[in-house]
C-alpha cells in the first residue's frame, strides 16, 4: 500500500514539474524531474518499514498520544536525514554519469536540510497512519457471534479458546491485554477498546480506565473510602474497580454489596 501510494504520488509530482518548467522555458529535460521523484519515492519506499516498526513500536493510543506524537516527531529527524542522502547519493551519481553537474546543496546546506525536512513530516505521518491502520485491522479480535461459546484469543504464535465464562477480568498492560481465568493469564496484543466492543455481549463491564470484569464472576462488591470499590471475584481474587465507572457495574442485579 506505501509503495503503491509513493508511486502514484511520484507520479503526480512529476507530471506537474514538467509541466511547470515547461511553462516557464527554464530549458530543463523532461527527465530531470521525473530522475528527482523517482530517487526520492524509491528512497521513501526503502525506508518505510523503519516507519512501520517505530510505529509497533510506540502505537498512537489515546493515554500516550503527547509522548507517542512527540517520539515520531523527534524521528522524523532521521528519517529525514536519511532520505537525504539517498537522493544526494542517487541523482548526483546520475548527473555525473551523463557528465552534468546536480548542486543539491547550492541553496546553502541549512536552508536545504530544513526543506527536505518540512516535507519529510508530512511522508512520514502519511506512512505511520497507513501501518496504525493496517496494525489496528490484524489486533482487532473477530466480531461477537450470537451464542458462540468460546472465544478465539491469540496467545503468542497459538490460538487459544476460552470460553467466556471461564475469563475473570480482562486489563490492559501496555499495548497488550491480558486475559485472566483462574488458572492461566494469557498475553494478547491489542488494545482494551477493542476486546471491550466484543466482550460486552458476554456480560464483561468496564469497572476501570484499564480494566474489565465478568459480571457473573463477582461475588463481593465493597466501597473504600476513596470512593472506588473493591470487588470480590469467584476465586477469591480482589479488583479496584474506580469510582468513575461504579454505576455501570453496579446496575447489575443479583449481587451480593458489602
């Protein structure tokens, strides 16, 4: 998808400068601008998968979004240096094979760098968005089926089924979640959101920013003075649920408050 996009941009891009040099009878060949976007697309290409792992790497997310936007930026740094010199290396190779002279930094090396770069931003966000969206479509876990009785999780390189009554509470642990049963805890990468959207049809509440619970395995609720509570599941084990969210988990009917 990124090198299709490059090159229908470079493309494009060329198509216009030889249509502006054109009009202004500067005397240039037609091959010049077309040798400029194809070095620079190729280039872009190249290094786009460094862009894809920055991006697995540090996931735009809505509790890290500042320190996440500020991580890409400060790469685009590189990202751009190295762009850079591709092409300097690349179009300078050409003309001098053909006995012409390039002069990529005539304009003074700073003035250059600081070119390059505002436009390096721009390819760099347009490359992240496209790996977030494709990372986004491969964790997002299958849509919810009427009265399917397990659940399909991906634990490491295995699928695991669990059905979800078995599953205490589900939390989020960086750009994981982990899913809890009384004997296991299995380690699945994607984000709460998602899981949330499909688990809701099996009882699953969200008591916490990073947390939820099976509602048919808490056996105990008991408020702390700080106003969150704390709940009691069917093994025994206690979670925080916060304050923030106590009256969509306390609606259930049925349970036992302390």
């Amino acid at each position: 998808m990124v090198a299709l996009i490059g090159v229908v941009v470079a493309v494009i891009t060329a198509s216009s400068d030889i249509i502006e040099l054109q009009r202004s009878e500067s005397g240039v060949h037609w091959i010049e601008p077309v040798l400029w976007e194809a070095t620079s697309a190729a280039s872009i290409i190249g290094l786009a998968p460094l862009i894809g792992l920055a991006v697995r790497r540090w996931p735009p997310r809505a509790d890290n979004l500042p320190i996440s936007a500020l991580t890409h930026l400060g790469l685009t740094v590189p990202f751009s240096l190295a762009h850079i010199l591709a092409i300097f290396l690349s179009r300078e190779a050409a003309y001098w094979a053909v006995g012409a002279r390039y002069g990529f930094f005539d304009d003074g090396i700073a003035l250059t760098l600081l070119y390059e770069w505002r436009k390096d931003v721009l390819s760099y966000a347009a490359i992240a968005a496209v790996f977030w969206w494709h990372q986004r479509q491969r964790e997002a876990p299958a849509p919810a089926h009427p009265g399917e009785s397990r659940i399909e999780i991906r634990d490491g390189a295995a699928a695991v089924f669990v059905p979800p009554g078995d599953i205490l509470f589900v939390e989020a642990a960086g750009n994981y979640v982990e899913f809890h049963t009384e004997g296991r805890t299995h380690l699945v990468r994607g984000t709460l959101a998602a899981w949330e959207t499909r688990l809701t049809a099996h009882g699953f509440v969200r008591v916490h920013r990073s947390r939820l619970v099976n509602r048919a395995r808490i056996k105990a609720i008991k408020p702390t003075p700080s106003g969150d509570v704390e709940m009691t599941l069917s093994d025994d084990r206690i979670v925080t649920g916060s304050r923030r969210y106590r009256a969509a988990f306390e609606s259930n009917e049925g349970r036992q408050t302390n």
